[in-house]
C-alpha cells in the first residue's frame, strides 16, 4: 500500500509538473523517499509550494536553481506590454513625455 502511495504522489507531482509547462528529467524513489529533477520557467513555479505540502501531507520540500534564460513567448510578451500599459507608471512616463 505505501508503494502505491508513493508512486500515486509522484505520479500527480509529474502531472503538475507538465501542466505548469515543466519538464521531468528525472525520478528516483528509494526508502520511502521520492525525488524528482525536473526543470519549469521560474513564472509558473509561484504556488507550488502550497500544492506540494496539500499532496504530500506537508512533509514535501523542494529547491530551485537558475538554469537558464530565455526568450519570452512572442503571446506572453503581448500580455506583458499590455498589462505595463494599464499602469500608473507608464501612464505618467507618457505624460511628462520622457522616454517617448
């Protein structure tokens, strides 16, 4: 039964890892323990300490490290330009004529 246990948690870590656009690189379970490597943009890891803690009964942990960088998705950098439209701070900049 706890075999089951643990492979359905790191069965439901690797799902949550694919839905937040991540990659497993790898996962070894030995002694009750289950520890993946695996790589996601910094952006979608935001909550995923409450997600680990609700599906390992708060005993999970994790670390990050930086990898690498990378372009922003063409979409994504639409939405960012959009969204810093909408603020204060450009809305001002574009008043005072400074940076046009």
């Amino acid at each position: 039964k706890s075999a089951a246990r643990r492979l359905s948690i790191s069965s439901g870590i690797n799902a949550e890892y694919g839905e937040r656009g991540g990659k497993m690189k790898d996962l070894d379970i030995q002694e009750g323990l289950c520890h993946v490597t695996a790589s996601a943009p910094l952006q979608v890891m935001f909550g995923y300490t409450s997600f680990l803690r609700k599906h390992t009964s708060g005993m999970g942990t994790f670390t990050m490290e930086f990898s690498q960088n990378k372009p922003v998705e063409p979409h994504i950098q639409e939405q960012l330009i959009a969204d810093y439209r909408e603020t204060k701070a450009y809305k001002n900049q574009q008043s005072s004529g400074i940076g046009v």
